[in-house]
C-alpha cells in the first residue's frame, strides 16, 4: 500500500449515462446533509459543461468535515506511474510543510484498488499545518485524491474524461483539529486539450460564493491554457 494507501457526450446531459450518473451524485450528495455541498451540487450541474475540472470541497457541518470532490477528470497528459491500493485519510502537510495528501471514497478503511497517474506541473502544497493521518468515519463513491503530493490517485482502471465523484466525512472533528487552512489549493497539469486540474476549496459552511468564484477562477485557467496550446 502507498501513502494512504464513462465517458459522457459533448455536452452534460450528453447520453443516458451522464444523466444516471448526475442523479446518483444528487442522492450521494444530500445523504451528508450538507447546504453547501447541495448548493455546489446544484451549481454543477445547471453550468459545468462536460470538461475536464474537478472540485474538491471541504467544510466545517453539524460538527463534522465534509470533503466532496465532484467533476470530470482528463488524464491523458499524465502517466501511469503504478497500480496499488489506498484508504482513504488526509494529511495536511508533510516533507516539511511542502506536500499534502488526501484520499476520499467509500468504505474509508477497506484498501480499494487505485492507479497512480504522474506528470503534474502544478503542485498545491500543503493544506494547512496538520502532519498526522487522519482517517474518515464514512465516505461514499470513488477512491480519489493526491498521493504524495505529487501523484493523482484515481479509481483502478479509470477512464480519462470519465467523472469523479467521492465524500469523505470526518466526524465530530472540525478544521484546527485536523490542520487545515482555509484557503485554495491547485494541482494542475497538460495543455490544449488535455489541460485539467483538481482544485481544493476549504471553505467554512455559508461561503458558497467562494467556491463559486473559485470554480470559475480554476475554469478560466483552464480554458486559457487550452487556447494557448492551441495556439503554440
């Protein structure tokens, strides 16, 4: 074990299947019973084209911390690196306060098989001061997150293109005791068309403008970026 150890149309409702997909996320969603995690469900759905771009949102709810990563994931600029098998946990900061990793998903103990994709140009750094493991009470969907700060952990035998969409809930805990800061942190990688980026908003409860400004600042970057590909 390391560290914490379908492709849709053109559009979002572009078949079948991305609207099976944004339904189930819909009822995932309001299981946390988080406001803000509805309202970025919502918000998702009624603007995100089929792009690659995912969100991670972590809050402070009921006295618990929600993380919920919705979004399509583009990995073609990145290489497989190796295949294992992860539970899910954050820590906030390790090799001296420069990385961050995190793990998300259901049956948070259980060591689900993952891939590990290398390749990011962009790294997020730490999520605040916290350096020990910390391991969720309960989770829903994908395995996903960062591994070693450096590395996208996906699902085993994942798609690229394909949807990403994972909680983990840490219970009757809040942000200080965790080590996290407020903030937004960025991993970025590829160019053009295989520009994408996993974005990590920890935001408290009512901030839902925060994150929507903070989506369409990490989408501007990456539509920029594919202009410029383009364009070299």
């Amino acid at each position: 074990m390391r560290g914490l150890e379908y492709r849709g149309g053109e559009g979002l409702f572009g078949d079948v299947r991305s609207v099976l997909f944004w339904w189930e996320t819909f009822d995932r969603v309001t299981a946390i019973k988080s406001p803000l995690s509805i309202l970025v469900f919502l918000f998702l759905l009624l603007v995100v084209p089929a792009q690659g771009i995912v969100i991670v949102t972590v809050t402070e709810s009921g006295g618990d911390v929600i993380f919920s990563a919705m979004g399509t994931l583009n990995i073609d600029a990145l290489s497989l690196d190796t295949s294992g098998d992860s539970i899910a946990g954050v820590v906030p900061s390790f090799a001296m306060g420069m990385d961050s990793e995190f793990s998300l998903g259901a049956d948070p103990a259980s060591s689900l098989d993952v891939d590990f994709y290398v390749g990011l140009t962009a790294l997020g750094g730490a999520l605040g001061p916290g350096t020990a493991a910390v391991f969720p009470t309960s989770g829903t969907g994908d395995r996903f997150g960062i591994s070693l700060g450096n590395e996208v952990r996906v699902p085993d035998g994942f798609v690229s293109g394909g949807t990403i969409n994972a909680t983990s809930v840490f219970g009757a805990t809040d942000f200080a005791t965790i080590g996290l800061t407020q903030g937004t942190y960025v991993w970025s990688w590829g160019n053009a068309g295989t520009a994408d980026q996993i974005t990590v908003n920890i935001v408290p409860e009512p901030s839902v403008v925060v994150f929507v400004g903070a989506f369409c600042f990490g989408l501007g970057v990456v539509r920029a970026r594919r202009r410029n590909g383009s364009a070299s």
